[in-house]
C-alpha cells in the first residue's frame, strides 16, 4: 500500500504541476457548467423574444371579417389575401409567407347553422415560434365563436361543462421532476468524467513514453501491478473531482438565473442533500476506476498522443449510447438492467434524482460496478505487464 500511495503522489505531482490539467479538469469543470446553464438560458430568453417582435406574415383565403379583423389587433400580423388557394408549400419554404389559412367559401353559411367546419393550415413544422403564435390565434378565435353561439343559444356557460377534472397528485412533486429531467443529469457528471479520465491515461501512461520515463519508472523497486495501480487512482481521480466540480458549477450556476422556477430550485436543493450527492458519488468512483482500467489497457501499445487518442476515442460511443437508452420513454430501472454499465448509473441516478430508488438494485449496482473496476484493472493489467507494448 506504501509503494502505491508514492506512486499517486508522483503522479498527482507531475500532473498538478501542468497548467493544462489543472485548467482541463478542475477550472473548467467548475466553470463550464454555469457558463452553459446562464448561456443557454440567456440565449433561449433572446431568440424567444426576437421571434416573438418578428412581423407573422400571413397568407388568408376567404377569411371571414371577423377573423381579418382580431389578425388586425397586432400591428405585427401582415396579411396578405388571395383570392384562391395558391402553391402555398413554396411560399412558405420561399419564407414569403410564415403560414396560411383556407376558409371555405361558405364560411359564413356554415357559422349560421351552428355547423362544424375546418380550417386548412399550411405551415412548417420546424418553425416553432409561428405555430405557436398562430395556434394562439386560432384558439382566441374558436373562443369568440364559442361565445358568440354560446349567448345567441342562450344556454348557461356551465351547462357547456359537463365535468372538471380533479387531480389528486399521489406522487412527489419531486419524484416528477426527477423522472423528466434526472436523466440529463448522468450526462453531465460521466461525460466529464470520461474526459478527465481520458486526459490523464494518456499522459500517465503514453505521455511517460513521449518523456522517455516509462523506463525509470518501471525499474523502481515497485511491482508493475502497484505502478499500474497508482496509475488507474490517478487517473479516476482526474476524472471524479471534476464530477464534483461540476455539482458545484451546477448549483453557482443556478444561483445566478433568476427566473428559475421554484419547482426546479427546490427539486436541485433536495437533489445536492448529503444522502443523493453521496449515492451519486459511490457510483462515480468506481466507475472512474474500470475507465481508468479500460483506457490504459486500450493505450498501452500506443506510442504517441495521437495515437493514443484515436485508440481510445471509440469507447465514448460504449458510453453515450447507454445514456441515451436511459433518457428513452419506458426504459427503467429493473433487475435486468442493473447490470447493464453505464445504463445502470444513468437510470440509478435519475431513481435517485427522483427519491425513488430502491436500496437493494442501488447495492447490486454498486456491486458490479465493483466488478467492473476490477475486471478493468486485471485487464490493464496484462496489457501493462506486456514489455513488447509498454517499452516500444
């Protein structure tokens, strides 16, 4: 234990003493995360309101005056009438016009007898913001008919309501939150940890290569299997903490949004209670540890940076798509899942998120991460006592 606790201070000393590392897993990670959740928010708030002072322009057949008219109470709606239905699909990919709307020509008729008629739109459904403001534009009119029919039937506006929904919530306003967005969640802390652990593989193991100290290193009178030791502790440490660094980064960034909702900050304020952030963590270090494991195995024969970095960047995929498959709709945490990397901490940490997990499927995960991390580390530790691939 003594040769491996001087080996991670070697290599935390020659780490620490890179200003790269130092701003690649501890400045950044704190940093990014905040920049990213002001920045987004900042821009969507931007983009939102721009679209929303942009003129709508609008193309009208057979519109009903009525109609024509509520389009006129917002300077910002343009209208342009045609006479008949025109290529109205090339208009708008054209953006001559945002969207436009056919009346029958018997509208009016149709209105008098209390029928039920259609209104044909034509849009693009990529354009988000002009939906929704016509959508908007839509629903206000259908209103002014309903009333309007409402008082010329002379019938009581409650009679009209048949029954009101009463939802008695059974679940934890938590749980709800958790269950729609705990599964982001994962992505910030692995992904982060895949980078540090990445960074620091390659220069423990292929940078000592480039150095030419491989060779210094492995005639101490240390075991391989400790120097290797050392190594992987090191390396999942540059990938853990700036985990941490991002929780912290999380809630800073948090804090400097003012229009959070409360429900949010009050779901993040349970999230970071010491009990989540030390579940969250357990799982982290293990897992930062078959990383580390796996990285230096792959990288082991490499012999320059590049070299090292193209070996190793296709486990990225062994790890994004797990993640996705654990934002996917029915995808849960079950016993066939808990054993599955990667899926099992994205779906354990969205069950935490949402105060939901079960203790027993937390404690096998946890186990075969375990197991995981020792598999990893034997593994890297064949490759690593391989003289032919560690010396070349």
């Amino acid at each position: 234990m003594k040769e491996i606790l001087l080996i991670i201070r070697k290599e935390l000393t020659e780490l620490l003493r890179d200003k790269k590392t130092v701003i690649n897993s501890i400045i950044l990670p704190t940093l990014l995360t905040p920049l990213l959740i002001i920045g987004i928010t900042k821009v969507s708030q931007f983009i939102n309101e721009k679209d929303s002072q942009k003129a709508l322009k609008i193309g009208l057949v057979n519109a009903p005056d009525d109609f024509q008219q509520l389009l006129a109470q917002d300077t910002l709606n343009k209208v342009t009438t045609y006479e008949k239905e025109m290529d109205f699909k090339s208009l708008i990919n054209e953006e001559t016009l945002g969207t436009a709307l056919v009346f029958p020509k018997d509208w009016d008729n149709q209105m008098s007898a209390l029928a039920t008629s259609d209104i044909k739109i034509y849009r693009n459904g990529a354009r988000r913001s002009i939906n929704d403001r016509v959508s908007s534009l839509i629903r206000a009119y259908g209103e002014n008919l309903k009333n309007t029919r409402v008082a010329q039937l002379q019938i009581p506006l409650e009679k009209l309501t048949p029954f009101t929904p009463s939802y008695v919530e059974v679940g934890e306003k938590k749980e709800a939150i958790g269950k729609q967005i705990g599964g982001f969640i994962p992505y910030i802390f692995i992904l982060t940890l895949w980078g540090g652990c990445l960074l620091a593989c390659i220069d423990l193991v292929t940078g000592e290569k480039e150095r030419k100290t491989i060779e210094t290193t492995l005639s101490l009178p240390i075991s391989k299997f400790k120097v290797l030791m050392g190594k992987a502790v090191v390396a999942s440490l540059l990938g853990f903490f700036p985990a941490v660094f991002n929780i912290i980064g999380l809630v800073v960034g948090l804090q400097l949004i003012s229009d959070v909702p409360p429900a949010i900050l009050e779901f993040i304020n349970e999230l970071l209670s010491f009990q989540s952030v030390s579940m969250i963590l357990l799982l982290l270090f293990p897992f930062a540890l078959f990383l580390a494991g796996l990285l230096i195995a792959i990288i082991a024969s490499a012999t320059t940076f590049k070299e090292a970095q193209s070996k190793a960047t296709p486990v990225i995929m062994l790890i994004i798509i797990p993640l996705v498959m654990a934002l996917l709709p029915g995808v849960e945490l079950t016993w066939a899942t808990v054993f599955v990397p990667v899926l099992n901490i994205g779906l354990g940490i969205k069950e935490i998120a949402a105060g939901t997990i079960d203790i027993a499927q937390y404690a096998v995960i946890l186990l075969s991460l375990i197991l995981f991390a020792v598999g990893a580390i034997y593994f890297s530790y064949k490759k690593f006592s391989d003289e032919n691939a560690i010396l070349k």
